[in-house]
C-alpha cells in the first residue's frame, strides 16, 4: 500500500509540474507551411515577431508565453509561430507585414490577411485583454476596416478608425483615411480642436503640402484654439527632418531664398528646437549653395553648438558624404570633432561614435 501511495504521489507530482509549466507551442516549419496547419485547423496564425537583441521580446517569452492562461488561450485558439525579423524569410515577413518595433505580433487569417497587430509588451493579464479586444468582431480593427470598405463615412467613426490605424503603426491607412475626411469638411469644420489632431499629423500635413499650407493660412485661428505651443511645436517638428536633410548634404534647394522662409517661420513661432532648426538652416544653405571646403567649414563651426543628442544623427547621416571630398586635413578635423563629442554622449551612444571613428580612420 506504501509503495502504492508513493507512486501515486510521484505522479501526481510530475503532473503538478508540468501543469504549473505550460507555454504557447510554437511551430516548427517556414510561414507558408505553418499558415497551411492554421488555415487547414481553421484557427488564427499566430506570429511573435522579435529580434535577438529586443529587451521586451525576451520579457515577453519568458513571462507572458509561459503564463498558464495565455498558453491555455493561445493554443486553444491559435497556431503559433515564433520569426527572427533578421534572420531566414523574417525580412520578407517584416516588409509583408509592415513590422517596425519589436515585438510586433501579427494575427493572419486562412488567407494570409492581417487581421490583427500588437505593439510592444506588457503583463500577461494586460496582454490578454489587448487580444481578445483586437479580435472583437464588433469592435476590432479588422471589423472596422469592413465596415469602412462597406462605405461608413460617419465623422466619429472615422476618427476612431483613424486613431486605431496609429496605434498599430499603419500610418499610410491613417493618412488615406485622414485626408479623405479632411477633404469632406469645410473650411470651419476644419477650424476645430478636433480636427486639430488630424490635421497636425507629420503624414498629413509635411513641409510642402496642402495641409501645411492650410495649418500656416490658420496660424494664429489654431493658435487661440490649442494655443501657441502646440502650433509652434507642429511648426518645429515638420521642420526639423525636412531640414535635416538638408543639413546633411543631401536633397538639394535651387532657390537661397527658400532659406529666408525657413528662418522666417522659425523666428515667427519660436518652436522648442529653434537653436538645431538654425543650426540646421546654416548648414542646409551651405551644403546646396557652398563649395564642399566652405560646407565643411560650416560643420565644423555649427555642428559643435548643436545639442549632443543631436550629434549622433548628423554624423550617422552626414558622414558618408562629407568622408567621399575630404581630404586628409579634414579627415583629422572630423576625427577630432567626433572625440569631442562622443565624450558628452551616454554610454549608449559611445560605442555608437566609436564606429564612426573607427570609418574615419580607415578612409584616411
């Protein structure tokens, strides 16, 4: 009887564990053959896309794909499938699917349909809310986007769908959207603190477009609506990669006075990153109007007066191009210039300049 009840025990044991260690099985195989398996089951694809190096996709297969009740929910529901976006077909996958932060989890239909998207990580109780509210046939994106195809145009309804699509990223169907109701609307309807975020959107409204011009027709109208920071701030952050560019040597203006336009708009709204969008102003004119010694004399007195956090994006943009006409004497120059200011960096980006040292000495 002992020997018995030890037995029993022991598996008893053995099966509290194993209860205890549940996870999300995930399949072995390539994607076509793994949406095969879900479509054949008639279940959702499943897929965790993660990248060897992502702090929250680790948090994520060790926390939450281990949890009982995602794991329960999971495979009961799914098929599922784990993809390195760096490795094998992730690359193709990524670019399929519009995946740009990690992780991303992607849920795909019988016939290959995205039919749900989530963002980063949080805690399995949270977690589990996100995909049952993401697969709401009511309530969820893919539900809304049938009905936006059937023809629902309802202002509210679109506003809805509009913030869905940034929240999951897919920020050309935010802009399709955004546009199309824009242009519904008259010019007061327009005039709105609603639409104001519409409207204010960088995929909206960049440097150049109608609703840029709109937004700089309605200045000072937006600014008593939202106030004057929040236009000087859309003002700031359309300008500063458009100049950027610029800045950086590449993309070319015909016209110097563009760049009395740029510093006038500036100097009109006072936007937060004034002193870069000035830097970038400077060096954006001498790059297109210059001769290169004269562009590389204006990096080397501008670029030193620019916000370190701003350094690191200049230099992994810029340095190609000013490496291709430099000549020995200025390739020390820059190498000086990165030391300087791979000193005020964080450890983070220190490494980071370390690289582009280490690409300025090997180009001499």
């Amino acid at each position: 009887m002992m020997k018995y009840l030890l037995i029993v025990g022991v598996l008893m044991t053995s099966w509290t564990v194993q209860a205890q260690d549940r996870s999300i099985r995930f399949e072995e195989g390539s994607y076509q053959e793994v949406l095969a398996k879900a479509k054949k089951e008639n279940k959702l694809l499943f897929i965790d896309c993660y990248t060897s190096w992502c702090g929250p996709c680790k948090m994520l297969a060790r926390d939450v794909f281990t949890n009982n009740e995602v794991a329960d929910y999971f495979n009961e529901h799914f098929i599922s499938l784990k993809v390195d976006c760096e490795k094998g077909e992730g690359p193709q996958l990524r670019e399929r699917f519009g995946v740009s932060s990690y992780p991303t989890l992607l849920f795909i239909d019988g016939s290959g349909k995205m039919v749900n998207k989530i963002l980063g990580a949080s805690p399995a109780p949270a977690f589990l809310v996100k995909v049952k509210e993401g697969l709401d046939p009511e309530n969820s994106l893919f539900a809304k986007e049938k009905k936006y195809e059937a023809g629902n145009r309802d202002r509210a309804f679109m506003l809805d769908l509009i913030k869905s699509y940034k929240g999951q990223r897919e920020l050309q169907k935010a802009t399709k959207v955004s546009s199309e109701l824009l242009a519904s609307l008259s010019e007061q309807e327009i005039l709105t603190k609603e639409m104001w975020d519409v409207v204010r959107d960088y995929y909206v409204s960049p440097y150049g477009s109608e609703w840029w011009n709109f937004i700089l027709e309605h200045g000072d109208e937006y600014a008593r609506l939202v106030g004057k920071e929040a236009v000087a701030k859309k003002i700031g952050e359309t300008l500063h990669p458009y100049l950027f560019g610029f800045a950086c040597g590449h993309g070319r203006s015909e016209n110097r006075a563009d760049f009395v336009t740029y510093k006038t708009l500036v100097e009109r709204y006072q936007p937060a990153q004034k002193e870069t969008l000035y830097a970038f102003i400077k060096l954006g004119e001498s790059a297109c109007f210059d001769d290169f010694n004269g562009y590389f004399k204006t990096v080397m007195k501008v670029v030193p007066k620019m916000d370190a956090g701003e350094h690191f994006r200049f230099f992994h943009n810029a340095l190609d191009n000013l490496l291709k006409s430099a000549n020995t004497k200025q390739k020390q120059q820059l190498l000086a210039l990165l030391k300087e200011s791979q000193k005020q960096q964080t450890d983070y980006f220190k490494p980071e300049f370390q690289k582009l040292l280490d690409k300025v000495e090997k180009s001499e």
